[in-house]
C-alpha cells in the first residue's frame, strides 16, 4: 500500500497527518477494557481524511482501492471495543464533516452519517415535536452513522427495543469500496447487511431514523436500601403498559454514592438507586407508584433549582456506559461486562454469588418484546483470568454475557458469523480494505470460537512506513 | 319512590318519558348474549333524564337521593353486560348532552363525560396531532366516560395496555349521589375507585386522558391458511418492539369469508386472517415481515382505491366485539365469550379442543407489560350448559375466562369484591341508588361466588308504576 499515492489523489479532501492528532482520532473508548487497552494501545493511523460530500466519500474509496490502503471510518469515536481503532494503519475516515440533517418528516428524519444525534433532536423536535426512539448515553456526541454501525440501543430501548430490531431503521445510503465505488440505497432486510458491521462493508452516508413523539422528559432518582428491591421496582416500572418511560436502570450500592460525584448530596450512604426518565403526562402516576413501592424520591428534575439543573448531568449521563465511564474516572482499576438476565431471579444469583466485586448496574430494556435485565455491570478488575471466571460464572447460571473486551463482530456478540454481512462485504468491498480485523470470518474463516481463545488479528501492526 | 315528585324538581332539563323511546335508552348490547337477553328484556326505566351541565347533574341527583328513585347511567349504551341497563327502573341519566372537550394539551386531553371518542381524536388531532392511546372498537359512537365506566382497553391496548393500567387515566371529576351532591376530583390512584365501576359509585362528568402521537394508521388484512399460522404471526407481530401497530387480531377461518360482508372480495375460501393496523412508518418493515412469514397482504388501506376506502369499514371495526356483531348479524345463534390464553400452546389446546363450535378470535394486548392472547371468541351457543361446560373446558386447561353473561361488575370480572369501589360506594351513594343490582357486594355482602352460580338481583323488577 503507498499511503502517500493515496493522499496524491484527494485534490483539496481535507487531510491530517499530525501524529499526535492522528493518534487521537485514532482511538475510542478501546480504554474502558484493560484487556483491549493492553492490546491496541499502540494502534494508528498514518492520516485522517474528512471527505464533505458523497463524492467526495467516493474519490477516498477508489483511491484506497487503487492504492490498497485501509481505511476506518470514524464518527465521534465513542465506540467502547476499539470498533474505530484502525488496525493496519492506513487512514481514518472521519465522517464528522458530513453532519447535514437532510430532510424532517412527521414520523422520521433522514441525515448525513456526522449528524450528532442530539443535533438531530433538537433540529425533529422544533420542526415536528419528534425525537430519536432511542440514543446512546453519548447522545451529546456521538453520530448517527457510527450509532448504526457501533452501537445497539439506550435510552428509549426499555420501550423501542434496539437497533437490531426491524423497523428502528428506515433506510441507508451506503457507499462501497470499488474501484468505482458506487452509492447503494438500502431499505428492509438490506439495512441488516450494514447496520452493526463495524463499517467492514461499506461506508455509511446517509440514515433514516423513525421519530417518536418527544416530551419534556423528567429526571427522578429513587432511592432504595436494598439493591434487589431496587431492581424488583425497576422491572415493575418497565412493565406498567400505562407509565411512559424512557430509561429505567437500577444501580447498586456503592456506585451511586461512590461514583455520580455530582449528585453524591442527594444519595445516602448505602443506598441502591434507580434511574428514570418519565415523560410528564406520567409524572404523576410514577410517583404514586414510587411511594407504593417504598421508593425515596431522591431527586426529580421537575422541582430542581435553574442553579440544580445547570450544575446536575442529565440522568441518562449517570446510565448505560456512562455508569461505567464515572466509576472509571474514580477508580481506574475498574472495568466492566455486558449481560443478560432472563429473570430477576438470574440477577439475585448473580448478585448473591459476585457481591462487591461485581458492583450491579442493569438498563431495563425490551428484547423481542419482552422486558428484559441488560446487564452492564462493573467489575473490580484484577486478572484476566479472573475477568474470564466471572464470565463463566455468568454463563454457568444461564445469563448470556457479550464480552466486551473483543473488538471483533464475532467475539463481542453472537460468537458466529453474520452470513449476510460477510457476503455483502464480499460485494462491497473485494479487497477488503474497510476496517481490517474486525470480521473474524473474513480473515479466517476457520476460526472456532468455541476454543476459548480471543481471536487475534495478524495486521494488528505497528505503524506502516509510507 | 316517588317518580313523579322526582321529575318535578328537575325544572327544564331535557326529560323524555315516551314508552318507546324509554326503551330503547334502557338497552345496551346485551342480546350478545342469550342468557342476558332472556333475563334482562323486559327492563325498562321510567324515564330519561338529559342534563347539560354539573350543575343540572346534581340538580337530578339530589332529586334522585331524596326521593329514592334509582338512577342509571348512561353514555352511548354500547356496553355488552347489560350494564347500563336500570334493572330497578326509575331514570336513565343520559350524559351525552354534555360533549365538550374542555382542552387539550400536548400530551392530554380533558373532555365531558359525554364526549365521543371519535370526536375527542378528530379534536386533539387538530390541535396537537394527538390521539387517544387506545379505544374500544365502538369509537365511533362510545362515550369517554361510558368507555371508563364500563369498558376496558380496544383498539392501542396491544400498544400501551389497558384503562385499568396506572397512568391511563389522568383525572376524573366525579359527582356524587348525597342530599347535596359534592363534586370529587380523583387523581392518581383514587381514580380505581370509581372506573369500570360500571356508574355504581359516581357520576363521571369529566375525564382527563393521556395522548399518544396520531397516525394515518394504514389498516392491513393478512391472510394465513391455517389459523396457527395466523396467531404465531400476530404474536410475532406484537412482539416487534421496532414495529408501531396499533390493532393486531387473528380471525379464524370462516370468521372472514362468513361474516366480513364488505371483504369478502379480498377472502379465499378457509382462509384466517390478521387484522392490521400500523403506522406509516412502520409499513414497509411490517410487509417485510409479512412476506417472510408467508402472510398473503389481502388488503391494505394505503393501496386501495377512493371507492373502495368509501365501502369498506375501518379494520378496527371487524375487530374487538365488532367481530361478535358481525357474526350476529349473519347468524342470531352466535354468542361470544372472553378468554385470556396465557401461551399460544394453550390457543392451540383450545382451538383443537373446540374447532368450529368456537371460531377463534384473538386480541392481542399487553397486559402488565407481557404480550397476551386476549380472546374474543365467537361461540356456536346451543344450551347454557354446554356454555358453561367450554367456560370449564377453558379454566381446565390453564385459560381464564371474564364471563361477558353477567351483569354484575364481579362476575363479569375478578369474581371478587373490589374493596376500594364497595368503600368509594358508601361514601358517595350511601343510599344505594345509583345503578343498582351491578354490584353483588353492596346488594349481597355474603354471596359466594365460587359457587358456580349466577347472582339475580332481587330488585330486577318489570317497570314500577309511577
Ligand atoms: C460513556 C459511553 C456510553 C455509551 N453508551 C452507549 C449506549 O447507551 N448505547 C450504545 O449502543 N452504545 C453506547 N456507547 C458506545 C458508543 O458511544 C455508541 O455506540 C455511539 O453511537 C457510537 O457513535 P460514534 O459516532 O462515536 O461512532 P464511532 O465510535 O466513531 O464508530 C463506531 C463504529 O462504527 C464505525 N463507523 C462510524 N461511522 C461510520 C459510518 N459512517 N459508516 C460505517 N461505519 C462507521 C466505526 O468504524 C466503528 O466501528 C457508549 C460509549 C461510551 C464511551
Ligand atoms: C360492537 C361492540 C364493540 C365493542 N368493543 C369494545 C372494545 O373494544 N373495548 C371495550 O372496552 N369495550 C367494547 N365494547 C363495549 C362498549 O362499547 C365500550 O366499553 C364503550 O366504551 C362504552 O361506552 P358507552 O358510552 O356506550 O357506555 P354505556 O354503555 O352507555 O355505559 C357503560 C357503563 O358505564 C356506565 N356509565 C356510562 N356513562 C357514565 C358516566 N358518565 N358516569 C358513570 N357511569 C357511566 C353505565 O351505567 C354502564 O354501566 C364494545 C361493544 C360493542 C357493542
């Protein structure tokens, strides 16, 4: 590959080639895991390339094509398994100039790949008082591009479910990686080709996102002395058809009181909390509900101070891998895992079996339907091998784990290969320039996932020369 | 009790005492049923009463209190239990003079007790693209506060749950039946007391709802040729977190080639169908789905032509007891019952226990959270004996069923008293005249209704004299 070929070829494409910079835009929350961070600490690109238009897209494309140059798309970076980190060097993509929202509907919204999904509310929101079902708790940063093919859901899933669902995502452009790359309109059963593929095969420009109604949603903080009934009233809450919610997660103690600096004055020693965001025409019954359950209603947005609320992060700041991202800035040695709990009773086990060193954190969610425990639990880190245990432990009761400390599709999610994305990167992108290292099934196809053994990617080098 | 002296106190509110006309207003839907019908065709009240404003409702309860004449009341009388219906005689108080929606916010509505859904939506709509989460299938003449009294959920129940759920009703402004009638603002959980209280306890004189986001609903009729098939899809459908549907019901055959007059066109011959309504957003992923599940798309209302959009009813109104209605009018001997089936195993025991002798056809509802077979199914009636026999067959194999051939709130329901509206009672009928004969547990504390028995009230007299 001749990296310097390449960027011969991109006329007035903004380009970066400052190797500290480069090596910032080279990275993603790859840190939260100690192991991936032992793995990919050295990892970057040569140059970031900013392309501001389709065509533009397209002339990076053939001229990577051309030049055999790999090429890791990129939008804030807030991807948490390294998915942005660009394996064989080569340039980054960075999506973030094409941040355009195209076109508002009553019922969705159609924008470029860089748009910062809480741009994009506002932008729903005063056009047609709609907003995204759901968005990640980096909502304030990160893009819908690199949402659809990072991400799985947030706030909003206890009532939308996630991206993988169908319908939560109306239509893709897509542009391959050809020696004439060509942009591709998906819709239906296509979307799923792309969607959650890392960016292996293809380069996502634009989305179509259906819109739910947008309220004023109202922050509460419940307080509860025991963990368990914490997450008992969680699930209750999530099951109640009529309370319209958009984020229920129960946090056990300590990490309340230990980790959410700022709202440490509202929590008591001891005390498990859950997180909720309510819409207000359900502001009411919820609280009826809390005090029925014994909740202390520690905090609500609706009856804070100006001076609160500029001082307070909003709630889902405190959820999903936010809880993770503050334990971590109090204590570095902290990591975590992603589960799932079929029951309550699953996370009781779980909870009676790992105690503190396994400080509970659960996003109530709707999978296929139903309401279910999305684990996304600290760990007080001290070996791998330890780390390994307690995700035998997990797997051992029944509670399936999605190891978080992979950067591959396979390992971090269904432990096999995703036929459709496979056969379409082989349409997309024949050379296989597109974030090298992430699809285990096109690097080796062979590779048994049941050994036990983190797949590791042999282009995982150090810098390439130019 | 004096009816006379009654009538004179009422000054000029609306009164209508032709014998016909009494009649008539003295009916509900209670020949769905052949048990109700033979015990309740001869109830008549004295005379209807129309007040059009509160003031004129306590005007007509005081009256009432004093004189000890029974009042019943009464929405658009589309109730199927014979609940509107004045058992003691005495006065219908007709509350469909007083419609007004009050006013609307963004996310609630507030209306008269007399408001026609219909109407509500086509208001709020205007206003704030809001709708009714949910409505029974009689929309288009109900009462919102005759669907609070004596309904339960509808058409958006598969969405959001139904009226019992926390949060479904915002408020409720009460009068109650003393020698100075007081009116009662109930919030939050005080509202139990007097809703599905089938007007025992209370006149309901306003309502305060939540609004969900309004759709151009696109109805869709699927069609399966074997009614498993049919309900495993409708439960699929109901499961799609990404899918925004609004009705969701499988129909077995010969439900809609028999009794779907207008759509008989769009019906093979054997052929079950899902009766579809979803939102614009959601339509292509929806026939997506359809078409991996081997559903034939008979009709959808976004394809049809201006005619045929003119002839044909809404799919809602094929649905919920609209289905019953439908095939009464082709087949007097028809009756229904409705069920709850825990598991699609269970539909299928039934299904393949019963066969024709009760074409099946199912709601599919959320309840508590869960995604429910709610039945609605058609019965071929022969005897009450061998009804009550499919009702054991029923609760033999794990299946309950809410007895649509009574007219007491108890045995129609949890087949016990509901403390909080016996208390509510006391307290705001003390004399025991609205309504009466509806509630076993004011007329007969001591009833036992494991039994098996129906309760007769006693005071279920033909008309007094004057
Ligand atoms: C504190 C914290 C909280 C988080 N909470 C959540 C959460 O609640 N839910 C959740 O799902 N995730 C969560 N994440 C992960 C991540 O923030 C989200 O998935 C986010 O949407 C990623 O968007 P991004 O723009 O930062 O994508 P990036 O990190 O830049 O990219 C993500 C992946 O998509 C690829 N990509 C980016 N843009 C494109 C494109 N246009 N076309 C093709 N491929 C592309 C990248 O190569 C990478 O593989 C969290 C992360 C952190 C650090
Ligand atoms: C074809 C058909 C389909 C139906 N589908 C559904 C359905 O999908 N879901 C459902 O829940 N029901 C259904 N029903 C039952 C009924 O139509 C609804 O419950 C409807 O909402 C009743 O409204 P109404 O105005 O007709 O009430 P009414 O029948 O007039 O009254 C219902 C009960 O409430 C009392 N009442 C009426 N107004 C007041 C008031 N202001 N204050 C106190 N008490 C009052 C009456 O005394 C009576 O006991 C159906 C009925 C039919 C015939």
């Amino acid at each position: 590959m001749s990296i310097s070929a390449f960027r011969a070829e991109l006329g007035d494409i903004p380009q970066e080639d400052n190797p500290r910079l480069v090596q910032q835009r080279s990275r993603d929350h790859y840190w939260y895991s100690p192991i991936l961070k032992a793995k990919l600490d050295h990892v970057t690109a040569e140059v970031v390339v900013s392309p501001r238009s389709n065509d533009e897209v397209k002339t990076v494309l053939a001229a990577a094509f051309r030049h055999g140059v790999a090429i890791t798309p990129r939008g804030a970076g807030t991807g948490n398994y390294g998915q942005a980190m660009p394996l064989s060097g080569g340039a980054m993509l960075n999506l973030m100039n094409m941040d355009k929202v195209l076109d508002i509907k009553p019922d969705r919204v159609r924008a470029q790949a860089g748009a910062v999904l809480e741009e994009m509310d506002h932008q729903t929101r005063a056009a047609v008082h709609g907003e995204l079902r759901f968005h990640p708790s980096t909502y304030r940063m990160a893009s819908i591009g690199g949402f659809i093919a990072g991400g799985s859901g947030g706030v909003g899933s206890v009532r939308w479910g996630g991206l993988r669902n169908l319908g939560s995502i109306l239509g893709l452009k897509v542009i391959t990686c050809e020696a004439e790359p060509r942009e591709l309109d998906l819709e239906g059963e296509d979307i799923l080709k792309v969607a959650h593929a890392y960016g292996t095969n293809g380069i996502i420009v634009e989305a179509e996102m259906p819109l739910a109604p947008a309220h004023d949603w109202i922050d509460m903080i419940v307080g509860f002395d025991d963990f368990m009934a914490a997450a008992r009233f969680a699930e209750a809450v999530a099951l109640q058809d009529g309370l319209l919610v958009k984020e229920v997660a129960p946090c056990a103690a300590p990490i309340p009181e230990a980790y959410f600096n700022r709202h440490k004055p509202y929590i008591k020693a001891g005390q498990s909390v859950v997180l909720i965001m309510v819409a207000p025409v359900s502001a009411a019954a919820m609280t009826l509900f809390t005090s029925h359950s014994r909740g202390e209603m520690l905090y609500r947005s609706d009856r804070a101070s100006e001076e609160e609320l500029k001082r307070l992060p909003p709630v889902y700041e405190l959820a999903w891998n936010h809880t993770t991202l503050r334990a971590l800035k109090v204590d570095p040695s902290i990591t975590y895992l992603q589960t799932r709990y079929p029951t309550i009773d699953h996370v009781e086990k779980i909870v009676s079996l790992l105690g503190d060193e396994l400080p509970m954190h659960i996003e109530m969610t709707r999978q296929d339907g139903i309401v279910t425990f999305a684990g996304l639990p600290l760990v007080r880190y001290t070996t791998e091998a330890r780390l390994e245990e307690i995700i035998r432990i997990h797997e051992d009761n029944g509670c399936n784990v999605f190891n978080p400390h992979r950067y591959t599709l396979e390992e971090g999610g269904m432990k096999r290969t995703d036929q459709k994305q496979l056969d379409f990167k082989r349409e997309a992108d024949p050379r296989g320039i597109l974030n090298p290292g992430k699809m285990v099934a096109w690097e080796n196809p062979d590779f048994d996932f049941k050994a036990g053994k983190a797949w590791l990617f042999d282009g995982l080098n150090p810098v390439h020369a130019a």
